[in-house]
C-alpha cells in the first residue's frame, strides 16, 4: 500500500491485496531479452484525488538528488509480457477542480499480446460490476455494468490500430466496432470507425436508464424494435481544430414497456433521430429529431425538431403533451407516492438562436397545471390545489420582444395557502413584474420533493410583496426608481448545501 504525504497526509492511495509475477527464468539468465509470462495483480483499491487547488495525491514522486557517474546502457535490453490481469479492482477519482468523479466497482481486467513485436494482435477482456461516472452535478453513467471484449491488430512501425473481433456492452446494450484508428504523426489521428447494435430489441436501450435498470429491470414486460449505427472518418488534430466526420442514427418502432406489478404500460414509442456532421464541425452538425411519440396509459407526447449547427443554431421544433399525473404513477413505481393533477404543454419554436447577434427563435410555448396534488409517505402533509399557467412569447426573434410569464401560480399546504404571478421580460434588459403572497413550509416542501445535496428547512412568510425593476435601473443603483413593497418574516430558516457546507441560518427575521 502506499499512504499518502501532505497535504493528503494519513490517506491510503493505493492498496494491494497480492502481486504476482511469472518469469522465465532462463531469459533472466541466459540474455537480454526477459520473458514474463504473466503479471497478476488482486484485490486493489486506488482512491486518487484532486483538490481545489488543484494538487493531486498521486504526486509523490521525491526529486532525485543523487549524481549519475557513467550513464547505464539499455538499448540492448528487452522485456515482453505474455498475460496480465487485473482482478477484483476498486477505484475512486474525485477530481474538484472540474468537479467530476468517477467510480469503478469489482474491475477485471485480463489481456496478452506479442507486445515486444512489430506486429501482433492485442486481445484483452474487460468487466465492471458498477460504474459511476459524474460532472457538474450531473450523473452521465449511474451503476452501468461494462463488458468489453476487444481483439485489436496493433502495426507498430505504421502505428496503425485495427478493430478486429469486439464487443462493447454497458448493461444489456451491445455495440460492435469495426474500422482503424492510425497515428500518423505527433499530430494528426486518422480513423475510420463504423460501430452498431447487433440487437433489435427495445429493451436492450431500454437497460441505459439507470432508473429503469435498477427497479426490477428482468421482470419489465417490453416489446418493440430498435436499430442503431454510427460512424467517425477523418482526421482529428487539437492544434488546428480539425475534427472527422461523425454520425449516429437511432430508431424505435412500437416500444413498449410495463411494470409487472403496474397496471399501465408505456406504449407506441417510436423514435427517429439523427445526428450526422460531414466535416466534423459542430458549426454544420444537424441534429433531425423527425419523430418522437410515446404514450403514458392515455396520455400523448409528440415531439419533433430539426437543429443545425450548434453555435448559430437554426431550430424548428414543437412539443406537446398531455399528462395525467395519476396516471403516471401507475405506470412508473414510485414508492409512498401520490401525484394527481392534469399537466398540459404546447411548445413551437423556429428561428435562430445567435448571443453574438441577439437572435432567438420565433417563439409560442404555454404550460399549464390544473388540480395538481403531491404527497409523500415520509409526510404527513400534502401541496393540493396547485394551479398555474405560464407562456413564453416571441413573434419577432428578437431578445427585447420576449415575454415570459407565470399567471396565478397557486397551491395550499396544511391550509396555508401561497400565491405568485411574475411577468419577465426584454432579454436584453431583463425586466420583472413580480407579486407573491402566503406562507411558504420549507421543511415540508423539500420532504415531498427532496433537495440533492442541499438543505433547506424553516417557515417563510409573504405578506403581500410586490416589486417591479429592470437590470439597467439595478446596475445604476436606481432603487428609486424600483417600486417595492410589502414584508417577508423568516422563522427557523437553514440553508446548507454542498457548495456552501457551512451554512446559514435565521431564527427570526423580518
């Protein structure tokens, strides 16, 4: 093991159950060229760490303060390695500096390979019970299992790297590689990739969503078909920018899905997406969403859109869906439960979205919900009655002409109710009308829909508050010209969160 230095004094790095090499041991006698059979290393848990500040606890290593005398001649030393593996490997990183983590449960990993040859093929097998992988607060993989099985051509004087037999699996969804991928320089990285799903069950997408995978994933009746297919061809090199080409598409016919012990299905899912950049550049990539629909018991959701390019976007999209809370939890297991309420959205947006130019997309979206209710086991008491309507409107495009707006936001708990209307407009000089009154149960509300990573708890009072304001007049100290009015009572109030561990709290304030 190795237990780490300052300032990550007293934390175990690395720890090794058991190491093992197998050697010929004639090579060790009889030459220059050493022939280890196998390298086994067993049982090891690595925790590697990034602060803040940016140190990492793998950097250990002590300046070399001793003197070279003669220089050690190597160049007729050789060393080949028929196996190696990896077993039962634990490994945590925690990168603070880009807020990032990643964690590797029961790892194994074994390969071999002619790896003193000009050419040979590297064939290794890798397996993980449990990968986590986190950025930015966001979980992009949340316990996927990983199998890779890749069998590789390696040319060493063309530096050249073929995909020969593989598979690459993350829960039940296969993929397959085929193609190169060449270093013909320090520069420029050549390649042409062609992966795709051998499967054509929904299901097998179905397993990426950790949810869905976690909750008796086995025992989830589905039905449907699925096809999936990518590429990348080109050259990519970082000092000039240069990217391949690269595309996937992505299609669902009559998915369909249902808990067995709920009595409503996910159903008709079809999906036809693509995304495909000729040239490599994000500028001219199109992302066609040409159909999305699926349908939660007797409630429709469409969607369609049509993206191109990521910096200057052209957008033409629409949403709509209708959805009866009720019948949502009768289609997802959402334990201790309840959710009742119609929720309605209609969303159309075309135009260009530019910040350089101030350009948006033409823009009609309205949200409502009516008769919402939301109740936990944990807690006694439910939010009822919510009520709201919000829209969104631009018929210009242009920033200063947005109008967003939330009428009669309404809700009671424990027959306290609260009320809010907010109209938000002018992007370019945000301008707010906003009005709110009633009581407010932090404590309560977080039980029925819990914060990650944040703590909020305490009893807020709003009587009759109202303000109205504008960034320019903000920024110019021109309070004056700001009307406010109306007062706020905080009682018990804490605030903790992870970005802010050591807190604030107001026992009473007015």
């Amino acid at each position: 093991g190795v237990i780490n230095k300052a300032p990550f004094a007293g934390d175990t790095l690395v720890d090794i159950g058991s190491f093992k090499a197998v050697v010929d041991i004639m090579s060790v006698i009889s030459g220059p060229k050493m022939k280890i059979k196998g390298v086994y290393l067993d049982k090891l848990t690595a925790h590697v760490k990034v602060n803040q500040m940016g140190q990492a606890n793998y950097d250990i290593a002590l300046p070399d303060t001793t003197q070279q005398t003669a220089a050690v001649d190597t160049s007729k030393l050789s060393l080949t390695i028929e196996k190696w593996q990896l077993s039962n490997a634990n490994i945590i990183y925690d990168d603070r500096t880009s807020d990032m983590t990643a964690l590797v449960k029961n790892l194994n990993h074994e390969g071999s390979g002619d790896i003193n040859a000009d050419v040979y093929d590297l064939i290794t097998s890798t397996k993980i019970d449990s990968l986590t992988y986190e950025m930015g607060g966001t979980k992009y993989l949340n316990k996927n299992k990983i199998d890779a099985q890749v069998t590789m051509n390696v040319d060493m004087p063309k530096s050249t790297y073929t995909f020969k037999d593989n598979s690459f699996k993350i829960n039940d969804f296969l993929m397959n590689f085929s193609g190169f991928v060449a270093l013909p320089d320090t520069e420029n990285i050549n390649m042409d990739v062609k992966f795709n799903s051998p499967q054509t069950e929904f299901k097998n997408i179905l397993s990426l969503v950790p949810a869905v995978f976690l909750k008796d994933f086995e025992q989830i009746k589905t039905d449907g078909k699925l096809a999936f297919d990518g590429y990348a061809k080109g050259t990519m090199n970082s000092n000039k920018n240069l990217m391949p080409a690269y595309g996937i598409k992505l299609l669902v016919e009559n998915g369909f899905f249902q808990y067995p012990s709920l009595p409503q299905p996910v159903k008709n899912i079809n999906l036809d997406l693509k995304v495909d950049t000729k040239d490599g550049s994000v500028d001219n990539m199109v992302i066609n969403l040409a159909k999305g629909h699926l349908e939660m018991g007797s409630n429709p959701i469409d969607a369609k859109a049509l993206v191109s390019g990521l910096g200057k976007m052209n957008v033409d999209a629409e949403v709509k869906a209708k959805i009866n809370l009720e019948e949502v939890t009768k289609i997802f297991p959402i334990e201790g439960t309840t959710l009742k309420g119609l929720y309605a959205l209609d969303v159309k947006a075309k135009g260009v979205y530019d910040t350089l130019t101030k350009q948006m997309p033409a823009v009609d979206a309205n949200m409502t919900l009516a008769n919402g209710f939301a109740k936990t086991k944990d807690f006694a008491s439910a939010i009822e009655n919510i009520q709201m309507i919000a829209n969104v409107k631009n018929a210009t495009g242009k920033f200063e002409d947005t109008k967003a707006n939330v009428q009669n936001m309404k809700f009671i708990m424990d027959g306290q109710p609260f009320e809010l209307n907010l109209l938000f407009e002018n992007f370019n000089d945000y301008t707010w009308d906003l009005g709110a009154k009633g009581k407010i149960d932090l404590t309560k509300i977080t039980k029925i829909f819990p914060l990650d990573g944040m703590t909020l708890s305490g009893l807020i009072t709003v009587n009759d508050f109202k303000t109205k304001g504008k960034m320019s007049l903000l920024n110019a100290s021109k309070y004056d010209q700001m009307p406010t009015s109306g007062d706020m009572s905080f009682s018990n109030f804490t605030f903790v969160s992870k970005d802010f561990p050591q807190g604030m709290k107001i026992n009473d304030g007015k």
